[in-house]
C-alpha cells in the first residue's frame, strides 16, 4: 500500500462514519457504529504504516491520528444531536398537552339502597337513645326460635323455614334473636337496635327473596306502653321518608309479642292504587311490632313484673324498595346497577360523602 492509497481509505472512512451517524435512529446504533469504524480499521491502518516507505511514515502516521480524532468528535456530535432530538420531541409532545382539558369521567360509587336506608333508620334510633348492635347471622336454635317463645311444636316455625346447618344451628330467619341476646348482655332498662342480613327458605318473587335486611329495635323500661311504640315508629317512618307517611295498625300474631301488631304503610311503588310489589292491596306490611311478650323478658333474665317493653322489626329491604321507587326485590341481591341506583333515584350520593357525613 502507498499513502495515497492509505488516505483514499482514511477519507472513506470518515464518508461512513458521517453515513452511519446520520441514518441512526439510537444512541446504541451509533455507539455500534463507532466500535465498528474504529478500533478496528484504525488498528489496521497503523499495521500497513510498516508497509510504506520511510519518508512517507511520519505524514501517513498523522493522518491517521488526525482521522482518529475526527472520527471520535464525529461519533460524540452524533450523540450529542440525537440527545437534542429527543428533548425536542418532548418539548413538541409537551407543547400539545392541555392541563386545562377534563379528566377521563369515571363512575362513581354509590351506597347500596338497602345501606342507605340502614343508616338512615340507625341515625334516628340512635337520636332516640337506642344502642345499635349486632347478632350472628349463624345462630342457634333457641336464640331463633326457643326463647322467642317458639318452642319446637309452634306452628309458628312453618311461617320461618330455613337453612339447617350440620351443626344443628340455622341462618337466622330474623333479627330477632337479637333482643335475646341483648337482654341477656345488657339487662333493663334498654334501647338497642339491631340491623342485619336474615335467610329464609323462600319461593322468590318480587316481593320474596331468600336472603333481606331488617332491623329489629327493642325497647324496654318501666310503665312502657303501646303509644311509646306508636310514636317511635310514626317518628321513625317519618324521618325515614322526609314526610309524613300514611300508616294503619292491625292486629298481628307473633309469638314473641302480646298484643302484636302488623304496621302498614300506603305503597310508595303505586301511591296505593295497587300493585305487584303491594299484592294490588294499596298497602305494604312494613312494621310488625307489639309489646315484648313476658315469657321472652323471662328469657332474657329480665322480671315481667318490673319492666314492660315494646319490640319491632322492621324490613330494610322492603322499606328500601319503597324509599327508592324499586318495584322487584330480586333487583336488590343483584348486581345489575341499572335496576339498583335508577338515574336520578340515589342523587348521586357517594360513599366518602356518606360516611363523611356519618362521622
Ligand atoms: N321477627 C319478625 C319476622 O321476621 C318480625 C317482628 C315482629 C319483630 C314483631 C318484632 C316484633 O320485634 O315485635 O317476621
């Protein structure tokens, strides 16, 4: 090789090396470019010096050098200039985005109706002194039934059919058992209320379901009678539906109770002209109520001759359905949110705003 060759192949070279540089799209590419047109060639090209003559040496070990430092100032500017790129393209992508433009709407959350109406109807017993507890959902036979005054042989035990556990005990068929365990935990006198989940072996419909709410309220003193009851009830149901509901009293058989009572409120789904959810009768069964029966006090280790009390139990469930317009039960225990929170119906109230305001 002579010089003239050795420069003609230094010059390419730096031709590729421009070449390289300005068809990477990467920092790694270029990097790469830069091992291969480099150490290599260069190393080759300080090799061939040997081959020429000595005169010639020295101008060709120069350019050489000389082309080594080009190359390296040519790699570090590519760098450099893709860097600058790639902050530019930011900089545009920036130019673009407008903070002032609203989020992505997402849905949100709302409180069950059953829950809502839980809470409703804990704030106003609570505003009247009563305690709210709970009970087992998983419970005995004579919390259930024995010491509700329903015995074994009680024909009553055919309106309350439930599931049967292995263990001898039962999903609870209301939240009655609570007024025994409360009675036995806290004595006379007492206010307690008790919300919760009950089961029973039901045929559903729209009014029937196998698994509901209710709240059962117990209230127990001296010289209790049946106007305490009346006016907690009318004073719950009106606090209840922000007005003043229409209501009738019946007569109704309980065995835990004596005189007991079926309260009716005028069907909220229809405005009493009759429907499915009301059995076309204008009226729902909303309260059944009635003055504790003494063999239940004594059950619940509390003298009948000292104290009298009045108890209810009242469906949430069903009362939600009234509040919130929601004409089948079904709807309920499903998890279809058109049928649960119809637009409008639940305005919007979310959980935080809720627990916020329970707090
Ligand atoms: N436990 C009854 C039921 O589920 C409802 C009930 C009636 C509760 C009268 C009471 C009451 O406390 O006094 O059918």
């Amino acid at each position: 090789m002579d010089i003239s060759a050795l420069k003609a192949k230094l010059g390419e070279l730096e031709a590729e090396a421009t070449r390289a540089i300005s068809e990477a799209k990467s920092a790694d590419a270029i990097r790469s470019a830069e091992t291969r047109l480099t150490k290599e060639p260069i190393a080759e090209a300080l090799a061939a010096l040997k081959t020429l003559p000595g005169e010639q040496r020295g101008e060709a070990g120069k350019t050489i050098n000389a082309t080594k430092e080009r190359l390296k100032e040519l790699f570090a500017a590519g760098l450099a200039g893709l860097r600058e790129k790639a902050v530019a393209a930011d900089q545009a992508q920036a130019g673009a985005f407008d903070p002032t433009l609203p989020g992505p709407v997402t849905a949100r959350g709302a409180l069950h109706p059953v829950t809502i109406v839980q809470w409703e109807v804990e704030r106003v017993l609570s505003g009247l002194g009563f305690t709210v507890v709970g009970g087992p959902e998983m419970e005995t036979d004579f919390h259930n039934f024995e010491a509700l005054n329903i015995p074994a042989t009680h024909p009553a035990r055919d309106m309350m059919d439930t599931f049967w556990l292995d263990n001898g005990w039962l999903l609870r068929t209301h939240t009655s058992p609570c007024q025994v365990r409360a009675m036995r935990q806290f004595g006379a006198p007492l206010r307690v209320c008790a919300p919760g989940r009950c089961f029973r072996y039901e045929t559903i419909d729209a009014s029937h379901e196998n698994t509901f709410f209710q709240v059962e309220g117990l209230m127990i003193d001296r010289n209790i009678s049946i106007s305490h009851l009346i006016a907690v009830m009318r004073m719950l149901l009106r606090e209840v539906f922000q007005r003043d509901v229409k209501v009738r009293l019946r007569p109704g058989f309980f065995p835990f109770v004596e005189p007991g009572f079926e309260l009716d409120m005028s069907c909220e789904i229809c405005g009493g002209k009759g429907c499915a959810t009301c059995k076309q009768s204008g009226w729902v069964e909303i309260l059944p109520c009635g003055m504790v029966h003494p063999n239940v006090l004594r059950f619940g280790n509390i003298d009948p001759r000292e104290f009298t009390g009045f108890a209810f139990g009242l469906g949430l469930t069903r009362l939600a359905m009234m509040k919130f317009g929601v004409g089948d039960i079904r709807v309920l225990n499903s998890g279809d949110l058109r049928g649960i929170a119809p637009a409008g119906r639940l305005a919007g109230e979310t959980i935080v705003e809720r627990v916020g305001a329970r707090a």
